[in-house]
C-alpha cells in the first residue's frame, strides 16, 4: 500500500495496525509530515510500515511499484488541479491492473456540495489559495485515465471515499 500526503501519519498507523498483513509506504512532501509519521510509527510499534519518504507528486520519482493499492487523503482540494493530475498519472504508472486507487476527502456530487459545511469549507479553501476547493467526485473519476470508479462510500463528516479499480488499457 503506497499513501499519498500521509501528514502526521495517524493513517498509516491506524491502518497497520488494522491490517498487520498488508506493507505500508508512507510519503509526504513536508519533511515534517515524514519526520512525524517516522516518530508515530516508532510510538505504536507498527512493523507493518515502511520509513516515509519525501514525495512531491508534481516533481519527484514516485517509489518503485507495483502497489496493489494507493491511498490518498484530504489532498485533492487542498492543492491545485494540477496536483490531482500528477497522482493520477502516478497512480497510473504505479497501480497493475486491477489494483485500487483509494481517494477520500470531501467531493461535490453532480456538481453539488454534499452539505452546507462543505459549502462553506470550499468557500473558505478558494479564499486562502483560488487554485484549491473541493473537487467534483465525477471530474476526478474522468481524469483517472486507466481507472474506472468500482465504488463510492459516504463517509462521516460528509465525506467520501472514491474507489477506482486499474484497468487494462
């Protein structure tokens, strides 16, 4: 499992320790984020997760695959279009047919917020950076060249969860 923006890293702890059976690679582009899920995962004691590394989607050498599955979290609205087009295109490069691109995080539907709070959230992303907001779920599933949506699952707080399963192309 390759997480994408793994931040402090209580999902890649949480998650190994879950699933004690499944690798976990960590990477994030603040070498803080790294440092800190580096310390959490010293913390638990996980041995299920690999040192985090440094990785900027737009510019960096993604780890070599292939991973059966990419997770990522909270990313897509707080960082430019752009910044969802270079995971894509990785988790392209990275994925094998029929492996999983797993996306969460708050997404517009039919190009409507699922909630006023998301509403206002949105509002308040466009206002710090105009290049961030809260993605339409079906404008990432048609970018996701080679993936196509096996699944979405409402999540608390008004989320989701985007499955997309690789294809063969």
């Amino acid at each position: 499992m390759l997480e994408i923006a793994c931040g402090s890293g209580q999902h890649a702890v949480w998650f190994a320790a879950a699933l004690p059976g499944v690798i976990w690679l960590p990477t994030d582009r603040d070498p803080l984020h790294v440092a800190s899920t580096d310390a959490w995962c010293a913390h638990t004691g996980v041995a299920n997760v690999l040192p985090a590394r440094l990785l900027d989607v737009r510019r960096d050498p993604w780890p070599d695959g292939p991973f059966d599955v990419v997770y990522c979290a909270n990313l897509v609205h707080i960082a430019p279009w752009e910044v969802a087009e270079a995971l894509l295109a990785g988790a392209r490069a990275v994925v094998p047919t029929e492996g999983q691109l797993v996306l969460y995080g708050p997404y517009r539907l039919g190009g409507a917020h699922t909630a006023p709070s998301n509403a206002a959230f949105d509002a308040s992303l466009r206002e710090r950076d105009p290049a961030w907001g809260v993605r339409d779920a079906e404008a990432i599933v048609a970018a996701a060249s080679g993936f196509v949506l096996e699944r979405r699952v409402e999540m608390p707080a008004e989320n989701q969860m985007l499955i997309l399963r690789r294809v063969a192309e």
